[in-house]
C-alpha cells in the first residue's frame, strides 16, 4: 500500500508546506551539473564520472538542451519498511523535459541525484518543486548499504 504524503512529510522531516501533497511530497532542486568525464559499470564496481557545476544566474538556471544531473535539495530518509519512487512533476514534462529516476531502498539517507533530459531550452528556479517521492510498504532483506549512502548531506 502506499502511503500518505504527510507520512512521507514525517519521515523526510523539515519541508515547507506547500511540498506536502496528498500522495507523497515534492523534491526541490538543488544543484545542476554537467558530466564531463565517462563512468564505468563494470561486473564488480562502478564509477561515476567528474563533472561540473552549472551556474545559475541569481537562482535561475537557463538550460539548454542536453542531459543534466540534478542534486535535489532536500534530504531523504526512506524508513524500514518500505520503498521509495520518485516520479517527475507533470509540469516537466509538458515543458518537454524529463526526469530518469531509480529506486529509493529502505534505509537510504541522503540528498540523492537524477538525469534531467532537456528536449526543448528551459528555465528552473534553485528550490523549485521537480518531483515526487512516494513511499509503499515493501518487504525487505537488510537495508541499504551502498556507496551513495548519507550522500550530499554535509
Ligand atoms: O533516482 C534515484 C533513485 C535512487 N537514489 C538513491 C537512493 C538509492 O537507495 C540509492 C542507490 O540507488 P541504486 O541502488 O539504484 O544504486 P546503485 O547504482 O545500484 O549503487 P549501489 O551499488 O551503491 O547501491 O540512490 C537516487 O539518488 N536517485
């Protein structure tokens, strides 16, 4: 089942009111940037490749089209228990734009990333609503682990 936005809102902690919607709570942008240098997936491990910051002009990203990863701005807790998806804001993608997104495991901490397909030049204010986290209650063995976890949140 899944579950409420202010169940999420409670999970996440520290959102503004307009980010809690009835299913789920919305993700804010946070940083743009531009990979510079290949990744590799390899059998065993990955890397991710360097990158650049895009800078925003007082706030305001002027995106050209192109591929871009986006930091969102707020921290995610995903509680035990469940699963996270992130699904793009509709106003993206009626602007032409897209949002790639994975799964958020149990246990995740962080201010996690996504690639933002720009298919028609757009503008994107810094602490824009970009998407939505909704939160299902799933089964689970362990919780995650990974290289990305606590990431972002210095
Ligand atoms: O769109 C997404 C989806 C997930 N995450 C976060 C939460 C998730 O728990 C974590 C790891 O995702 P995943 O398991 O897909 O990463 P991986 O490439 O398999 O790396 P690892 O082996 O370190 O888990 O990244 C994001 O930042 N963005």
């Amino acid at each position: 089942m899944f579950k409420s936005g202010q169940f999420v809102a409670d999970a996440l902690g520290d959102l503004r009111e307009s980010q809690v919607q009835p299913n789920g709570v919305d993700l804010t942008l946070g940083a743009i940037y531009e990979q510079v240098e290949p990744g590799r997936i390899g059998r065993e491990s990955k890397t991710v490749g360097d990158r650049r910051e895009v800078e925003s002009d007082d706030g305001i990203y002027r995106l050209d089209k192109g591929g871009y990863i986006i930091e969102y701005a707020d921290r995610v807790v995903i509680p035990e228990g469940h699963i996270g998806f992130l699904l793009p804001r509709s106003s993206l993608l009626r602007n032409s734009c897209m949002l790639d997104t994975a799964v958020w495991d149990a246990g995740y901490e962080g201010r996690g990333e996504g690639l933002l397909e720009v298919h028609h030049p757009i503008e994107l204010e810094a602490g824009a609503r970009i998407a939505q986290l909704v939160l299902a209650d799933a089964a689970h063995k362990g919780t995650y682990e990974g290289s990305y976890q606590g990431e972002n949140l210095e």
